[in-house]
C-alpha cells in the first residue's frame, strides 16, 4: 500500500469506547473512543510482550492491555504498570505508536505516514455528506483481492456491458466514447456517457424511457477512494457514490461505501439502493478475483483507450512509488509496526517507466 495518505477505515459510528481492531495491509491497528468522544487510533500490540490491545477496554481517555494490565494514554505513553512495585519508574520505551485521526463523512480517516501535517495530501471532499438534499445510506462489501484491482473496476466504463449486463446496454453495443481524463495531484476523473442505464429497480420511478444518454463522472482519488457520480439526466437526479476500499491485506480489500441520493428521499427507497450497490459488487467480484498478478501492474497490461482513466491511476501510484511511499509486499518494502510511521526508503524490485 502507500504510506502518507489518510485512510477512512471504518464509520464513526462503529466507534465507540469498546476497543475496535482494524487492519491495514496486514498491520494492526486499534481504534476507540475517549471519555471526551475524541477517537484514538493506535498500533494493536502492547509493547509489553505483544498482546492486542482491542482486547483490552477504555478507562476513560486510556486504553488497558488485557493481559498484564498496563495502561496507555491516549498519545501512547503508558503511566500505569499495575505488576511493579509503587513508585517504580515506568521505562522511556513503554509506549505505543499512535496515528492522527480525523472524521469526515461518518467515517475516521487514520493517516500513516510520516509527513508533517502541512504536507499531507488532503481527505478528498464530498460536499453532498450533510446537505439534507441528500439521502445517505452506507455499506461494506469484502473481495479476495488487492485494493488496486477493486479501485480500478470503479473507473472502468467498458466492462459494464459484460459483467453488469442486466443493468447496461447490450453486449454488441460496448463501444466506449472517447473521454477526457483530468488529473491534479492526488486524484484522477473522467466524465463518460453511455447508453443510459435500463430502467430497473428505482429507476422505473424516477427516469423516462426516451433518454438519450446518461453520465457517469468516475474519480480515482490516491489510493484506495472511489468516486461514482451518476447523473440521470433527469429532473437533475442524481447518485453518488464514495468508497473507501481499505487494503486489509495484499489479498483482501474491505469496502466501506457511502451512497447519496438526491431523488426519493424516504428511507423506503434505501433497499433498493442498497441491493443495487450489493448487486453490482457481486457481478464485479468473480472477474476481479480472478485478475493476475493480484496488484494492478505499473508497466505490462494492454492498456487501450478506453482504459485511459485506469492508466491515469496507475500513473498516479508510480509516483507515489517513486517518492518512497509505497510500503507492504505489493510495490514496497515489508512494513513492520516500528517502521510504520517513518519508512522513507526506497521500494525494491520495482518497474517504472
Ligand atoms: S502484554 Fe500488555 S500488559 Fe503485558
Ligand atoms: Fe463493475
């Protein structure tokens, strides 16, 4: 994965003041809660002899390791060892990395890395959260594959006559229009139209027959954030989508989705929109499963026109992988927790062109 960004890595509203584990590329990490509500993220490994954390509880703005008892502040230092004899120093070493949190949109976004904070790259915005034009619901979805492969499905217009053919146009109609692909520094969007989507589910109650096309605004925001912006070209309705594909492991993405609406906003209409997400996803998963080398490659794919928003991405992470971000077994270096938050060096075996 690549260091130096925030990750949304679960909803706000899942955390509380019972510990909650959360795993970045096959890293450890512990989220909670404090008395004052203010969340806590830390490495999931007491520095004692190495017990989860998650397994521990709260007091107040301290986290208690369940095996020996010892007791973290919430910046990682420990002020209690409740074995030692009273008045014994606690050691220098006795503490825990922590990460700076922030929530946004109903979710916590956790920065790893080890940039100050004038020059992190920015959460990217979603304006629509918190209007009250717009109808929010949320979901999650896990795939046996690398977060890149699921990334770049959510910028891919071409494959929706193959695999989403119950919902698209016609397999001998999958000619893809030239789009433009705009990149700034952390992200990449293209607007693409399409045949407009066949009138299922919702649809039938909010779109006419005779459109002549429908638009899609699909963004790739560095590294793991899909943006779906769906326009009906009708009535001004429009669906958005937002999703955080957490790289839980190099075989394992965790989506975490947000999908706004701004047409029927009564809660009735929520499962349908639910079931389209959780349809589509599961139309999506077989071939993304499938797809070798498990990383998205950074040179060796055929890639064509029609796949020039995903060659934009993939842009975007070989210069990421050139500055030294990338860490974990996909395009950087093993990450360990000690490294976790200062790993500057430069990724190995890697191909760049
Ligand atoms: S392992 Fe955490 S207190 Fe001993
Ligand atoms: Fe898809």
């Amino acid at each position: 994965m690549l260091k130096n960004f925030w990750y949304a890595v679960e909803f706000s509203a899942a955390v509380t003041s019972a510990p909650q584990p959360v795993k970045l590329m096959g890293e450890n990490y512990v989220l909670y809660r404090g008395h004052h509500g203010q969340v806590v993220a830390m490495a999931d490994r007491c520095i004692h002899r190495g017990a989860a954390l998650s397994g521990g509880w709260v007091e107040g703005d301290c986290l208690r390791c369940p095996y020996h008892g010892w007791r973290y502040e919430a910046d990682g230092t420990c002020v209690q060892i409740p074995a030692d004899q009273a008045g014994t120093p606690i050691p220098k070493r006795a503490r825990v990395d922590t990460f700076p949190v922030e929530e946004h949109y109903g979710m916590v976004w956790m920065f790893v890395g080890d940039l100050p904070a004038e020059q992190r790259p920015p959460i990217p915005s979603l304006p629509e959260y918190g209007d009250p034009k717009w109808r929010v619901i949320t979901g999650e979805y896990t795939w046996n594959a690398h977060y890149t492969r699921v990334v770049e499905s959510g910028l891919d217009t071409a494959h929706a006559p193959f695999v989403h053919s119950v919902f698209f146009n016609l397999r001998d109609e999958a000619e893809v229009p030239p789009y433009e692909v705009q990149v700034d520094d952390w992200s990449a969007r293209a607007r693409t139209l399409s045949k407009p989507p066949k009138r299922a589910g919702l649809l039938k109650l909010i779109v006419k027959r005779d459109r002549p096309f429908s638009s899609a605004t699909l963004t790739a925001h560095l590294p793991n954030i899909n943006r779906i912006h769906l326009d009906f070209n009708f009535r001004g309705y429009q669906y958005i989508y937002f999703a955080s594909n957490i790289p839980v492991d190099e075989n394992t993405t965790l989506t975490k989705w947000i999908g706004l609406r701004n047409f029927l906003p009564q809660a009735w209409a929520d499962w349908n929109s639910r079931k389209n997400t959780n349809d589509t996803y599961r139309e999506d998963k077989a071939v993304i499963e499938s797809q070798v080398p498990r990383v998205v490659p950074l040179t060796g794919e055929i890639l064509l026109a029609s796949d020039s928003l995903q060659l934009a991405y993939r842009k975007l992470i070989r210069q990421c992988v050139e500055r030294g971000w990338a860490v974990g077994n996909d395009y950087g270096m093993p990450i360990n927790l000690d490294s976790a938050n200062g790993n500057g060096k430069a990724p190995v075996g890697v191909t760049v062109s």
